[in-house]
C-alpha cells in the first residue's frame, strides 16, 4: 500500500534515559491516502528492551535506528542491516534528496577545534562510489565554515573538520582532510573520528583503518565566521546542494574517541545479517 508520510525532527535536546544513554526524540505525521486517515506518531529512540546491556547504546550522544521514518525529501525504505533504513533517490520524486536530522548542537560535532577531546561517527551505508561531489553527511553552514563534511566523489571519499585557529593576533580559516578510495558495492560500517587533542582524522572501514590516498591541512587568512551549524545533514549540504543517491542505516554520534575494539564492538553488535 502506497503511503504518503511527514516526518517532523525536533530541535529537542537529546534526553538521558537508562542511565547513559543518550537520544534525540522525533514525531512523526504519516498519512495514509489510498485507505483512510490516520496518525501516530513515531519516537526515533533506541529500542526499550537491553538498552543497558547493549553497548552500542552506551554513552551515544545522538542514535538514529531510522526504523519506521522517512519525510517528503524523496526518502524511501528500504532493508537495512536490521530492519528498515532510509533511501535518498532522486527517482523517487522531484526534490532534492536530503534529510535533516535535526539539532546536533549539543555534541562537539558543530565545532571541532574546540572538542574537548574529539568525536566518533558510526553507521551504515551504501552507495555508488562512483558519483560525482556528493555530499554524504554534513555539519557546516558553508565548505570553509566550522563542522565536519564527509562527500565521495568518482570512488574517492573525503572527511574533513573545520575550524579556527589565530595566527599570530588573527584568526585564521583551518581545514584538516583525509582521502580514501571507496571499493564497496554493499552495506558498508563506516566510522569517522576526530581527535582535537592531537588535531587527528580516521576513517574506519567495517571497524578496520582504511588505507589513505592523501590527506593534509589547508588555511584560509580570512576566518569565516559564520554561525555554528546547529543541524545535521545527510545527502546535501547545508544549501541543499550537491546531492545524490545514499541508503543509510544504525548512525550513532559519540563525543569523545572510540577504541577500534569499542568500533568493532559496535559494528559486530548492530550488523544483522549483513
């Protein structure tokens, strides 16, 4: 059955329930046009049962499952690695594929150079590597502002973290980046860190460190001093730009920086039957 959907992501501070665990609740209004009409509404939390002994949960300071939530931005479900995750397609309808997650302004993530110690992205996903400067997930107002921005462009994935420095009595524009290849045609667990201790990027490939192409850093004189992003993109930046197709599944944000066996942990306790 055909069904027409409208997911709202509030701007809700993430909640504390069950000792550590941290989550971002959202609502959604579904509506389906082909029956009769109906509404309830959808908690985007962790599931109630084994919250505290599932590690995955522990000390996250934002989770997505994406089970049972999609909106009006050409999104889709599809099996992900446990249930249902999200497909942005521009078949689908005739926007822009993206989705909003909302406010993430309680995590490091919005302003990197000043994180305490740094943070952890984990989730799943599958893509065509070979797209052309599409903008996978994103955490900044513009390219040279203060976030994160993670894009592939012709099986060539890019993470990078910005933010502002002085130089002797002024402010400066930093970017540090880091290049892989991308080889994988299936679901794939994906881990980004930022350590702001030592100013270090990683990128980790089903809870193993990619091999890096390149990578480095980047200054601009003129600090751009744009606002701190407050929200979290997947599939477009934050103009809603450079977008294309992208399944995602299980994204959990994590102040602070994971061990590899803590990721490994995580990947092999939330794979499914992948």
């Amino acid at each position: 059955m055909d069904m027409v959907s409208h997911c709202v992501f509030s701007d809700d501070k993430p909640t504390k329930s069950g000792g550590k665990l941290g989550i971002t609740i959202k609502s959604c209004l579904c509506i389906d046009i082909f029956s009769y009409f109906k509404l309830f509404i959808v908690w985007d939390s962790a599931e109630s049962v084994s919250q505290e002994s599932d590690p995955y949960y522990t000390n996250t300071k934002y989770y997505w499952s994406f089970d049972g939530q999609h909106d009006q931005h050409r999104q889709q479900y599809v099996w992900g690695v446990l249930e249902q995750g999200i497909k942005l397609s521009s078949y689908i309808n005739t926007s822009v594929p993206w989705l909003d997650l909302g406010s993430v302004d309680s995590s490091c993530i919005p302003k990197p150079f000043e994180c305490e110690h740094g943070f952890t992205i984990l989730f799943w996903i599958r893509i065509d590597g070979t797209q052309t400067n599409t903008v996978l997930l994103n955490a900044a107002e513009q390219r040279e502002a203060r976030g994160f921005h993670l894009k592939i462009n012709e099986g060539q994935l890019r993470f990078s973290a910005t933010g502002f420095e002085w130089d002797d009595l002024f402010p400066r524009t930093v970017q540090r980046f880091l290049d892989t290849k991308w080889n994988f045609k299936t679901w794939t667990h994906l881990g980004l860190q930022w350590n702001s201790e030592v100013k270090e990027l990683k990128i980790f490939f089903n809870c193993s460190e990619a091999d890096y192409v390149s990578g480095g850093v980047s200054f601009d004189r003129t600090a751009h001093v744009f606002a701190p992003p407050q929200r979290l993109i997947v599939g477009a930046d934050n103009e809603l730009t450079n977008s294309g197709e992208v399944e995602i599944d299980e994204l959990g944000i994590w102040d602070g920086i994971l061990t590899r066996e803590e990721i490994c942990h995580v990947f092999h306790a939330r794979r499914g039957k992948i």
